[in-house]
C-alpha cells in the first residue's frame, strides 16, 4: 500500500540537507561557482562515506546565503514534506550557515524562515519548528556562537537545540556549556549520538548535556542496560533508517534495530535526515519499514503519536496534531 497521505510527524531533517541537488546546483551557477565534484553523473549528490558526506554537505552550503534564498530553500522542502502527509516537523538550522555566527545576520536568516513556515502553513497546512544546531566539526567556539544565537531568539518558532556533525570527533561533555546556556533560555534539547558512537557515549552525552531527545540513538541496542535506562526516561529516538542504511550505520534494512528498540520499550519515531542525499522520503521510509518489518499503518500511527509526544513544540500544537492522528471514524 501507499503511505503518501497517512498524516506524519517528522521530528528530525537538516533544512540545507533537505535542499534537492538541482536547487543548489542552481545557485551554483548564477554564483559562477564550480560544484561538479560534489553531483554524481545522474545529477544526485555524490559522496563514499559518512566523512565524506559532511564535506559534500558543507560544501553544498556555500552557494546557500542569504535570507532570501532560505526562504525559498524553506518554502520548497516544506511543500515537498505535506506532499508526503507530514503534518509537522521540525528541522536543524545552523547559524554557521545563515550569518557565520552573527546574531544580528542569524536573526534576520530566522525571520525569513519562520515566515516560510507561516506561509507553508496557510498553504500546505505544515507545521515547522526550528532546532538551532551546532555543527561538532565546526568547533566549539562555532557551537558556543551557535548556543549564543539560539539563546537570543528562543521563541514561538525557535523552540530547540541541537548538536550535529562529526560524532567521534571530541566529547559530549565538551558542549556542556552550550547546551546549558540553552536550557536555560528555555529551549528544548537534543544531540546526534549512537548514530556512529557506543553505548558509552549515548550515556556521557545523557549524563553531560542532559537532553530529551537523541539523534539516531541506534547503537543504544548494543547494551541491554542503556536500552533499558532510554525507556525509563523516556528518551525518544529520532530514528532515521533509510540515512542509516546509506551512509553504512547499519549494513541493511533487515539488521536495523528499529523494531529491538522499540519491542523494549523505547520511544522511537521516524525521520528522514536529509532526504535528497539518500534518495528517501517519508513514504519511501514507511514503504522500507513495511517491506522489512511488516509495519502496518497502526504501527506507523503509534509511532506518529511517540513523535508528537515528543515534539519540541506548545500544547496547544500539540494537541492539534494528536487530533489529526486519530483513525477516522
Ligand atoms: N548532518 C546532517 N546529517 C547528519 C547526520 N546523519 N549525522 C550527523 N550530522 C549530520
Ligand atoms: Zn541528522
């Protein structure tokens, strides 16, 4: 069956990673800037591994300034997403990318933003929250910029912060400052981890940096206790299997430990990641987990439900979105 139009809540995309090969390679060229080496022969983005796909992606981003072409770049992935039935999502935005780091060029790159996300709503009925999101590889006086940015402009539409990038690369603990500057402008919190990391530095990033949500959180199933401590707290996954299964996390569908996971009792949800780089959807997604695993739309709507439940967003959202969930009578 086709999952297209089952409503969905998608708690985890990177919005430059969401932009489709030809939008960047547009700009590309109205900017005169050679981006070959990064596009396959088919016109798809080109990369061999995980390292290799950060430097494909930071190099897409260079041709992406400015608040007006976000605005577009916003209003065309948000278009794309309620064509799959996504209801809400939220998506991880750098400063790094909109202003370098710059409060005042940050803000006025999020106000663009926000008001694609206005304007998607009146017209595709799609509800967007940011997460401000730092980039590991960047460094940590990038992230601190990053928290600094997100702090300033916690708000309606900003409601989150994040950690992407480079996994292995230092410590959780070395973003603590960060992530407690943003707690304490009332954002919500989440971090990439378990995506390449063991189970000890699913724990050192629970321990140090304190957040509700886990990016991937996938290699949690290695350790029995961990597995077990997520579903005590109640820490819910953005699980995105079909980035996994690119990118080489996992070795196939069938090996990936949604289904472990979730048996457990963890929360688990479904996301994307940055769809054009891995050829998915969230149909495509549903499709992979249905072939795979059998899931049925009941099992698509608890998870739809985990996701909202979990979303960074108002109660008064919220419950919107749960409404929308329920089975038709
Ligand atoms: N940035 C964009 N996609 C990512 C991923 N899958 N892991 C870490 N950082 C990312
Ligand atoms: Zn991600």
């Amino acid at each position: 069956m086709s999952y297209r139009t089952q409503p969905k809540v998608e708690l985890h995309t990177h919005l430059e990673g969401m932009a489709p090969p030809d939008f960047i390679r547009t700009l590309a060229g109205e900017k005169r800037r050679d981006l070959s080496p990064i596009f396959n022969t088919d016109g798809g983005y080109k990369f061999k591994d995980f390292g290799h796909f950060l430097t494909v992606y930071d190099e897409a981003c260079t041709v992406l300034t400015g608040p007006e072409e976000f605005y577009r770049l916003t209003r065309a992935v948000l278009a794309e997403s309620a064509f799959h039935g996504v209801i809400y999502t939220e998506t991880f935005l750098s400063p790094d990318f909109c202003g370098g780091g710059d409060v005042a060029a940050w803000k006025d790159y999020l106000a663009a933003i926000a008001q694609a996300a206005a304007d998607a709503q009146k017209e595709d009925g799609i509800v967007l929250k940011g997460i401000a999101t730092a980039v590991r590889h960047h460094g940590q006086d990038a992230c601190r910029k990053t928290a600094h940015c997100a702090a300033e402009t916690a708000g309606d539409f900003l409601t989150g912060f994040g950690l992407a990038g480079a996994e292995l690369e230092g410590r959780p603990a070395d973003f603590s400052y960060s992530f407690d500057m943003a707690r304490e402008a009332g954002l919500r919190l989440t971090a990439h981890a378990g995506e390449w990391g063991d189970p000890g530095r699913i724990r050192e990033t629970l321990d140090a940096l304190k957040v509700e949500r886990l990016g991937h959180g996938i290699r949690a199933i290695e350790d029995a206790a961990l597995t077990q401590r997520l579903a005590d707290e109640n820490i819910t996954l953005e699980v995105c299997p079909g980035s996994n299964v690119v990118l080489r996390a996992v070795e196939s569908w069938e090996s990936h430990p949604i289904v472990r996971l979730r048996d457990a009792g963890v929360p688990v949800t479904i996301s994307t990641d940055d769809p054009p780089f891995f050829h998915t959807t969230m149909t495509a997604e549903y499709e992979g987990l249905d072939r795979t695993f059998g899931w049925t739309e009941d099992d698509f709507r608890a998870t739809n439900v985990t996701a909202a439940r979990a979303a960074f967003c108002d109660e008064a959202t919220r419950e919107a979105i749960l409404k929308q969930l329920e089975p038709a009578a």
